[in-house]
C-alpha cells in the first residue's frame, strides 16, 4: 500500500483542485488504486461480456417495445462494487459538450449529470445531488446481467472531496446500507491518512466479502454462548434450579456487554472478576450490590464510581448465585470477549441452548443463517419502507430544486415520525432473532434519514430525536416459552443499544433510564385465551398425564428416535376459550412451530387441541403454521397490517394447507402473494435437523409477485442459487395456470373409473405369507406404478397426495385389455413384466399371483385393474382377489 508520503501528496493534490466539480473521476481513481496497491481499471472492450473490472461499463434494459437503452456505471468491478461520481462520467462531459443530449434509461440527460456534478459542497442541492448518485448506484445494480449477481458495495463519490460506502451482503441488493454505520460510512479525502481506512477500501477491491461483520460477529458469539454454558451446567450441578441460573447468567452477560459499551466504566467490571479469584464467596453480594446501583442509578461501591440509571425490568430481580473458583475462571474468560460484537441474530438461539439442559447437548448444532432471516425481511417489511423512503427522496429534491429547502426538512421529518411509529409484530419470537434483524435494517434507513436531515441543515431534530426513534418498543412479540421470552427482550435491548452506537457514535449514550421497564415480549399462548386451565385427574383422583410432544429418545433395538413415555406433562382442559388477540402491528413475520397436521393432537394434546379447532375454520389437517398464516392474512385483508411474512413447512402447498391460502386469495377483499419460496433449506432450530421450508409474504388487493426457486444448492447455508420469476401466484405457490381451480369435464363423466386404490400395509403380502396362504402354488411377482398399487412406505391417500394424478395414472380405457382368452397369471406376468423392464418404473408392491390366476390379499374381493363401463357387466379380464 502507499506510503505515507505518497499518501499526504494524493490528498494535496486534490483538495488543491478546489473541490473542482468537473474534476476527473478516472484520474482520482487510478490515483487511488496506486495508494491503494490494487490494479486500477482495464481497458473497456466493445464485447461487454468481458469487461468486468472497467470504466463506463454500459448496462442496457429491455424498453418492452422492441427497443433497448443503456447507461454507463463510472467504474464498475463484477462480484465488488459499482462507483458512481456526484460529477457525472467523462463520457457524460464530452457528450454534453458535443450537446448530446440523448436520455439514458433512466431519463436522465448527459447535461442534467454533469448539472449534478456543480451543486456546491454543504449546500441542500449538494445533499440532494449525493442522493440522486447512490440513487443511479443502485438502478445500475438492478440492470446489469443477472449472471453478475448484485455487487456487495455501491461507492459514490464526490471526487476530490469524499466517498461514501454502502454494503448489501444479503445477495438481494434490497439492503445497500451506510457502512460500516452511521459514523464512519462517509470518507473524507483527509480520511486516506488513516491506515484503517486505507485497508478498508482496499478489501472493497481485493476481497469485498472479508468485510462481512456477520462472519466475526458468529465467531464471537459462540464462543461466549459456550462459556456461558459451562458456568450454567456447574451452577445447576450444585442444586440451582434452571430458571433461577439462566436469569442471573443473563443479568451478569448484559454486564459484561455494558461494559465494553462504555455504559460503565470500560474495564470495571472485569477488574471486579478478577479481584475475587481468591475469594469468590465474595462475589455475590457485591454482584447484588451493583445490580442495584444499575437500577436505580446510584453511586456503586464495588466499582467505585457512580452509575448510569439503567431502572429496566432486568434488574428488579437481582439475585446474585455465589460462585466456585473455577466457575468465576469461566466467567473472566467470558469477560474478555468483545461483547460489543455478539450478533443478536443468533445469540438468542445458542443463549436458550446454553441455558436450557434439554436444549445443551445441541449447542455445537447448525443454527439459522442472518441471510435466511433476511431473505423473508426484506420483502415483509424493507422493500415496502424503501419503497416509501424513495418517493420521499425524489419529492424532497423537487423541492430542493425549486428553492423549497423547508418544505424538503419537513417532508423528510413526517417520513422519520412514521417511520418511528412503525410496529412489527412476530407471534411466535421464540428468542427474537426476526424481530432483531427486522430492527437492525430498520435502523439502518433511518440512519439515512436522518443523514439527509442533516445535510439539510436540521440539527435541532436530530439532536432532538430521542423522544421518537426506532427502539426495541417498536417490535412486538408473543412466545409461550417464558425462558425463550426473557431472552428474546434482551437481545432486542442489546441489539438496539448497538445501533444507537453506531448511528449515534460511541461518545452519546443514550438517555437515561438505559432500559425502560416496557415489555414487548408477551409470554402467552398466540392462538388461544381461555379463563380457566382445569387438570384432568382420573378416578381415583390421580393426575392424567400425556408425552410433553418434544422429548425424545433412541429405541433399545432400533437406535432410531422416538417419543420418551416418562417425559410427561398434565392434561388440561381449557374453558371459555376464545381466540387470542394479537397486538396491533404494521407488519407481521415469524417463523412460528412446524407441526404437521396429523401430529398437532399428538404433540399439543387432546385438550389444546379441542380448543384450538373451537376458535378456527382452519381444517384440522392443515399444518399447525396455518394458523398463524390464517391470522396474519385476516390482518392484512382488514387494512390493519400492510403485509406478513412466515416461514412454514414447504407442505404449505398440499391440500389443505392451501385451502386455507386460497380462501384469502379468492377473496372479496382478496390476499396477494407478493414473495413464495417453495422450497427452501432450513435448520429447525428446535432440534438442529434439515429440513425444507417455504417463505410467503402476503399484501392486499390483487398484484403481481416475486417467484424464487432454488436451483443450486450445494453451497448451502452461504451461498443459494435461484430462478426468480414474476407473475401471479397462485395458493400453491406455483406461477402460471392456477391448477388447483380444475375441475373435472362433464364430458367424461361415466366412460371410465379409476377403480379401487388399494392403500396401506394390510394389502401387501411377503412371499412367506403368499406361500402359507397357497402352498407351492404361488407366483411372486413385481409390481409396478401403473397397477396404481401403493407399498407401506407410501402415505395413505388424503387430499394432500392424490392417490391417481397426472404425474402418476392409473391405468386408463386407452389402455387396451388384456385378450380374455389369454391365462389370467400369464396376464399378470407379461403386464409386470414389460413393465418393469422400463428403467423408470421401479417396483412398489409385490403381488402373489395363484396358478389359477388369483392374486391373495387380506381384502374383500376387488377389481385392480380400471375398466370401461359396459352396462353392468365386468369385462372377464379383470381379475379377483379372495379373502384368506
């Protein structure tokens, strides 16, 4: 990299152009890749499938009339970033200055960029014109190849004078955002003397993806969660039971993360640690102690310094459990960690696993990516609040071009009040990770927000803003877990207290009380509310109990898992059931239980689920997630919620799962899908297996919607390949003809019948049985698909799996009989034969044909082969089977 004198002759030499706005932007950027030691930009060639690493690489878009435009990004890297300069490109110059002044696709004239390029620095329409740039970033983004994929960074740059830096590492270039946050995204010219910033600019060139904090953040986190862990299993050896251990282990985390926040003084508490080694029966009660100077914002003896006014509900409780030294060993260990880098999107997951000792064992298990989460969130909630906030920013530089700079503030204002004002709402939160994310990307466009407000000279509500802003106030949450619930509030306390960090800067603490005593985690059923929970007892009075419907165990024999019978829980009975209230919200996402249909009696017992179904026109088979779909959807069509988003099992699609979708999209007041993912890799974080999901967001009225299909994922959970399509979607998550609305042709009605379909393993015999029943007499044969015969592994016919279908047919009257003169068995063998000699057709059944040419089944006598209606009478082909 540069040296530092070259490094002081760079920036002279530019702040020495004045700020000249027709400065040239190749010339700054190969003088910054000299500084920079990385190769500046090639030479651009006339094919533009190889110019990935040049000046004014053209991106084109289909007009939809037979014509193509074309813009011009400044500089372009493929797989790293798009720059665009507030001045305009060199072409943009000479065109103008040739008064050519073709429109690009986006409308804009050469002459109107290089106008942008001349509003003054500190100026309205200087903000306004750095706005327009980023806004040209991002639709260049948009238009180029899709075999490029979206560039982790857009840089826009006022040449000789500052870049600003925006990562999107989510893949979807829905979240381009301030980076690395509020107070550091925008480098100065004089900002080059700093190595740190050199060195970032540097891996935007070199290795983009290096800058991922997701990636360290994870590191870090797992690390404390399993220090955490330990300290929990030895406090619970020692006769603590597990609700008192995981709220004082929470107690003394929040802590240690408020002290390398700068909440109390850096260093202080670990220094209270490592004091005790020799002593550790003295800990608790200066723990105790501190914990209620925090809460009351009093002077702390064990710290020796008066304390922050914290007054939350974490410390009303403060029970401190005295230590052992080689617990408290843990805990310094703990306490050296960087707790300002815990990523909250999977602390609250590994948290609930090191605390619970159900859930320990599975701490090392695979937990679910931030860019899972973020995949749902992005079309749920951001893409609508962008939406907003664009409109916001081209109505506020009309006004700004029209003199109106007032009028822009205050326009941009009312968006930041709404904005701040706005709830979501996850019902089923278990330990917060979507309500967090859904806060971190709604912290970070209010971080521009309040950028531009800035540049347009409010200072005076900014530095007001603490009174309205996002806070962990704005996100909502229900979780029946009520250790799940505790941890949920507290990584959305720890995670906003981040973002206020970084877009406040590390100097401004926020207002006291630091915690407010507001619970946005409600811990209660999210379905069902009932004024009385009666234990059933059976007659001699003794409690009936049931499996809890989540312990499991390996078989003796088989290894395999299987419900444990001693994990048991009462049964209840529920009286003056009703449905549960959900708290107004403006969006609602989740990830609520996968429960199928047919194991919701199993799994939440017989009394839940009579009270379920008495509060619900949801079929009973459907997935327990439909629930909550069914609910969202209602709020959505109401007008009270502008869109939902979950997670559910991909068997959304089947039958009567979607009934329950396509009730809200046949609607009056009808439902659209405006997002589906089919079927998605997952990780159930409530037992760490694989499994396959789909993602749904829904919005009112009819519109069109956004199609994903994975196509390669070998590079899973990192890296997912789609095909992503736009049209209608329809309830079974599919674009195009809605097949699901078939019905079947009067036309056909009585020329043919599927006959009987034979399910189950009580129609399938082994060879030893065939050979009991008819002795030396029998004739073992494969069966085949087209026989429309199901072996044991094969589910029993529902309305989620159509015994016949188009993909699967039985036989039909196009198929001719079989000559009635020709021996049944022979019939049999030639038909199975032919068949199964096809490699696609794999045997499912095996059927015991007799010389005489019937088959044995444990059945009533019954037809297996479809046959053309011919009055009454059965063609003499079909053969029967007997009773044993």
């Amino acid at each position: 990299m540069g040296n530092l004198d070259a490094i002081e002759n760079f920036i002279a030499a530019w702040r020495d152009t004045g700020g000249s706005e027709l400065a040239n932007t190749q010339s700054f950027i190969n003088g910054l890749c000299g500084l920079l030691d990385v190769d500046p930009p090639s030479g651009s060639r006339t094919d533009d499938a190889h110019n990935h690493y040049v000046f004014e690489r053209r991106v084109f878009q289909d007009n939809g009339d037979g014509t193509t435009s074309f813009g011009r990004i400044d500089c372009y890297k493929r797989h790293a970033f798009i720059l665009e300069a507030k001045q305009g490109s060199d072409a943009d110059r000479l065109a103008a200055g040739r008064g050519e002044d073709d429109l690009d696709l986006f409308g804009q004239t050469a002459s109107t960029r290089v106008k942008r390029g001349t509003a003054r620095r500190g100026t309205p329409g200087w903000a306004k014109a750095m706005v327009q740039a980023k806004g040209q970033a991002e639709r260049y983004a948009r238009a180029l190849p899709v075999d490029h994929g979206w560039p982790p960074f857009l840089l826009v740059a006022d040449i000789g004078y500052c870049i600003e830096v925006y990562a999107d590492f989510t893949g979807t270039g829905k979240a381009y955002a301030q980076f690395p946050d509020r107070a550091r995204y925008r480098i100065m010219l004089e900002d080059l003397a700093q190595p740190e910033v050199c060195e970032r600019l540097r891996a935007i060139w070199m290795d983009p993806l290096s800058l991922d904090p997701t990636a360290h953040a994870a590191r870090v986190t797992r690390d404390i969660a399993e220090l955490l862990a330990v300290v929990a299993k030895r406090i619970e050896q020692r006769g603590h039971d597990a609700e008192t251990t995981s709220g004082f282990l929470m107690r003394i985390l929040f802590t240690l993360f408020a002290e390398d926040s700068g909440l109390i003084p850096m260093g202080s508490f670990t220094s209270l640690l490592k004091q005790q080694r020799a002593h550790p029966e003295h800990l608790a009660p200066q723990l105790t102690a501190l914990w209620a100077a925090m809460d009351e914002g009093a002077f702390s003896p064990a710290l020796g310094v008066p304390l922050k006014k914290f007054n939350g509900y974490l410390f009303k409780e403060r029970t401190a459990i005295p230590l052992k030294a080689p617990e408290l060993e843990v805990l310094i260990r703990a306490a050296e960690h960087d707790w300002t880098a815990v990523e909250p999107a999977i602390f609250g997951t590994l948290l609930e696993r090191a605390l619970n000792p159900k859930e320990r064992s599975r701490l090392g298990a695979h937990y679910t990516p931030r860019a899972y989460v973020e995949r749902l969130i992005g079309p749920a909630i951001m893409e609508p609040l962008r939406a907003d906030w664009d409109g916001v920013r081209v109505a506020a530089a009309s006004l700004i071009e029209s003199g109106k700079v007032g009028e822009a503030r205050t326009y941009v204002e009312a968006f930041h009040a709404r904005l701040a004002q706005t709830k979501v709402l996850d019902p089923a939160c278990g330990t917060g990770n979507f309500l967090y994310v859904a806060m971190a990307r709604m912290k970070e466009l209010e971080g521009e927000v309040l950028d531009l407000l800035v540049e347009l000279g409010d200072d005076q509500y900014v530095a007001e803003i603490t009174g309205h802003t996002i806070t962990p106030e704005n996100f909502l949450g229900i979780e029946i877990n009520p250790r799940a619930a505790a941890i949920a509030q507290l990584v959305l306390w720890i995670g906003y207290l981040q973002w206020h960090f970084r877009v406040s800067g590390t100097d401004r603490a926020p207002p006291e009380p630091i915690l407010r005593d507001v619970r946005t985690i409600q811990q209660r059923d999210a379905l069902i509310a009932w004024d009385a929970r009666v234990q059933e007892v059976d007659a001699d009075g003794h409690p009936v109990t049931r499996w809890d419907g989540e312990t499991m165990h390996a078989h003796p024999v088989t290894g395999r898992l299987v419900p444990d019978e001693a994990a048991r829980v009462p049964v209840h009975r529920y009286q003056d059931v009703r449905a549960a209230v959900w708290p107004r919200a403006d969006f609602i996402i989740g990830n609520p239980p996968f429960i199928g249909g047919k194991d919701v009696r199993e799994r939440l017992g017989d009394g839940y689920f009579e009270a379920l179904f008495a509060t619900t026109d949801v079929p009973e088979s459907a997935d327990f997630v439909m629930h909550w779909w069914d609910r969202a959807a209602s709020a959505v069509r109401s007008g009270a919620t502008r869109r939902f988003g979950f997670v559910t099992t991909n068997s959304i699609t089947q039958v009567f799962s979607r009934r329950v979708i396509a009730k809200h999209l046949d609607a009056k007041n009808r439902l659209s899908l405006i997002f589906a993912i089919p079927n998605h890799p997952w990780i159930d974080e409530k037992d760490g297996a694989a499994v396959r999901i789909a993602m749904t967001v829904g919005a009112p009225s009819k519109m069109v919607g956004q199609h994903w299909a994975v196509t390669d994922e070998s590079g899973a959970p990192d890296h997912i390949i789609f095909t992503k399509r736009t049209g209608q979607i329809n309830s079974d998550l599919r674009i195009g003809a809605d097949v699901t609305t078939a019905v079947a042709l009067r036309a056909n009605r009585d020329l043919c019948s599927p006959g009987v379909k034979l399910h189950g393993d009580g129609f399938i015999l082994t060879p030893a049985e065939a050979e009991k029943i008819s002795p030396n007499s029998l004739i073992t044969l494969d069966y085949t698909p087209e026989f429309a015969l199901y072996n044991s592994q094969q589910p029993a016919a529902s309305s989620q799996q159509p015994a016949a279908s188009s993909q699967q047919p039985a036989a039909s009257s196009q198929q001719p009989a079989a000559s009635s003169q020709q021996p049944a068995a022979s019939r049999f063998r030639s038909a199975a034969e032919g068949r199964t000699r096809r490699k696609s057709c794999s045997p499912i059944a095996t059927v015991a044909i007799s010389r005489r040419g019937h088959a044995a089944f444990s059945s009533s006598i019954c037809s297996v082969y479809p046959w053309r209606k011919c009055g009454n009478a059965i063609p003499p082909f079909i053969s029967t089977f007997s009773r044993p």
